[in-house]
C-alpha cells in the first residue's frame, strides 16, 4: 500500500464508536459478518478516493482538487494577482481534505503555464526545488482560463460538502486539458498516468477531428529531451515511452553538455545517477558541473582519452539519462 494511501487512514481513537453501520445488522441479535463490513467499507473508501482525489474526470481533464481551486479563483476573481495563502483558504470551502493539499495542487497547475498566471518563486521543475510558502507567492486565472474553462450556464451544479456553496460537478472546457496538462494520481488499486502533449499539436489534431481527417500525435514534455514512440501504441494498455536527454559533446571544454532532461527527471537525480555510474566503474568522468538556471546546462568534464561517443552511449545505458516510461490512461466520468 503507498504512503500517500496509507496517510489517509488515521488510528482509530481509544473511545471512538465502533458500532457496525445501521445497515449491516439486518435484525437484533444477528451476527455481523466482519469480513462484510471490510468490504463495504474498503469499496466506500476506494471510490472515495478514486473519484474525489486522484483521478481526473475525462469530461474536463480536472482532478476535483483542481476543478475546485479553479472555481474558487472565478469566485473572487477581480483581475488582480491573490496570495496563494487567500486562495487556498477560499477552496477550503469546496475541499475538505486540508491546506497542503490544495497549495500542492495549485502549484503544480501553475508550473503548467496553462491555466494561472504565477507571480514569485513557484519553484523549478528542472531541479526540484519547491516553491514558496503560500504568503510569499501570487496567483490569478490566465486569459486562456477565462476564456474556454468558464460558462456557468452549461455548466452541471452539486452542494458542497457541508452544503453552504454550490460546486460545478466538471467545468465546460472547449479545450482537450487532460492531454494538454498530463496527470499522475495514486488510487486504490489503480494509477492514472497520461502524457502532456504539445499545445498548438492539440489544436491540429482536435481540427483535425472535426474534418473527420487521419492525425497521429505525441507526448511533449516541458523539461524536452528525446522520444522513441515506436511502442507507444498511442497510449493504449501496454505502451511505452524511451525518454532521453539531449546531449552533445564540447571540444572547446572536453566535455558532454546535456541541455535538455527526460520526463520527471531532476538535475539533482540525474547528476547523483551520474556519479554513482562513475563510481562503480560504468562510466569514466573528471568531474560534474550544474549550470542550471532558466535553462539545463549539466556539464559532464572527460579525462583526458575517454571517448565522448562511448560515454554518451554508457550515459544512456547506465544513468538516469535514459528512462521507460509506460502510461496508464485511467480517467473518471
């Protein structure tokens, strides 16, 4: 079981009301069968989490999390930059699974550069590094937001958990955002992992939809890299991505610079890969520099004979340069 399931079960405190649910006792006197109760109860929590947590909905692409941040955002939109601190406790409203999971959402909607416009330290994608705390940093709706994600006469309506507000059930999106944000979400028993695939890509392929025409498209990753497609099976059960980093070798500096890195891939990852590579013998390199700022630069320096063709190949071969990355298409409706 994950860890991030298993911080959701909480210990059971020393007086708490173990009674067996009103429905499970048929008639006074009967034997409530335990192994019931665990089925019931384990299939109310998997869809629990399955439906309101980890899965995007395939109308709009959203996790709940995010369809909520989104119509809080439109709530108290005025054009102006808001502190993520007020935006969280806005979406509180509409999500009852704690602060620090709404800030983590809203920050990886904002590294997407889609939907929010971001103001402050939001973090890297490229190195890992988080963002700052939520008094620290701002955030408003894009101009691409408010234009294809919002048409509340369309849009279907439900209570809120408490039920004081009204929450869309999915937001009318005139855009394909599931395959343009990508998504990674843990469940019970199951996993969603869809690609991000390139914007203007999108737009072709949607028209080409609509004309009833052939296209094939792509995964697109903001960190860029290499993609080898030829097992993709466009996404299907099955499929897998060869991700690589971008590489080419210096002569002025006898050194391999690598521009660009693989899917998830951090430089701090794929520069500890590096060096423990060298260390057990598997690649030969002086020493390693990251230049990393708005752009990758890792500056891998050769001893002196050290083919650069044969490195390159064995940093491929023996270091996070080099990734499989399978996806598993899984969305709610």
């Amino acid at each position: 079981m994950s860890d991030e399931i298993m911080d959701d079960i909480t210990p059971m405190e020393e007086n708490e009301d173990i009674t067996p649910k009103e429905e499970d006792v048929q008639n006074e006197g009967s034997t409530v069968s335990l192994d019931g109760m665990f089925k019931d109860y384990w299939i109310d929590y998997a869809s629990d989490v399955i439906l309101d947590r980890s899965v995007p909905d395939i109308d709009d692409g959203l996790k709940p999390v995010q369809r909520r941040i989104l119509h809080a955002m439109k709530e108290s939109d005025d054009g102006r930059f808001t502190k993520v601190a007020n935006i969280v406790g806005n979406t509180m409203q509409y999500h009852p699974h704690g602060d620090m999971s709404i800030k983590d959402a809203l920050v990886n909607l904002g590294q997407k550069d889609l939907l929010i416009d971001c103001q402050g330290n939001w973090g890297n994608i490229l190195t890992g590094d988080d963002a700052a705390a939520g008094r620290y940093i701002e955030a408003r709706l894009s101009k691409f937001a408010k234009d294809v994600v919002f048409n509340p006469k369309t849009t279907q309506w439900k209570p809120s958990y408490d039920g004081r507000k009204q929450e869309p059930v999915s937001l009318p999106i005139k855009f394909p955002l599931l395959l343009a944000q990508g998504t990674k979400g843990i469940a019970v028993t199951l996993t969603s992992v869809i690609m991000p695939y390139n914007f203007c890509e999108l737009l072709e392929a949607s028209i080409s939809i609509l004309k009833d025409e052939p296209f094939a498209i792509y995964p697109d990753f903001p960190t860029g890299g290499l993609i080898d497609v030829s097992k993709y099976n466009d996404a299907a059960l099955g499929g897998r991505l060869r991700i690589r980093a971008k590489m080419h070798y210096d002569e002025k500096r006898k050194a391999i610079i690598i521009s660009e890195l693989p899917y998830t891939v951090t430089t701090d990852v794929l520069i500890d890969s590096i060096v423990k590579a060298n260390e057990k013998g598997k690649i030969k390199i002086k020493k390693v520099d990251d230049n990393t700022a708005a752009e990758v630069e890792i500056v891998v320096y050769l001893p002196a004979g050290v083919s650069p063709d044969q490195t390159i190949d064995a940093l491929y071969a023996f270091t996070n340069c080099q990734i499989s990355f399978s996806p598993q298409t899984c969305a709610s409706s």
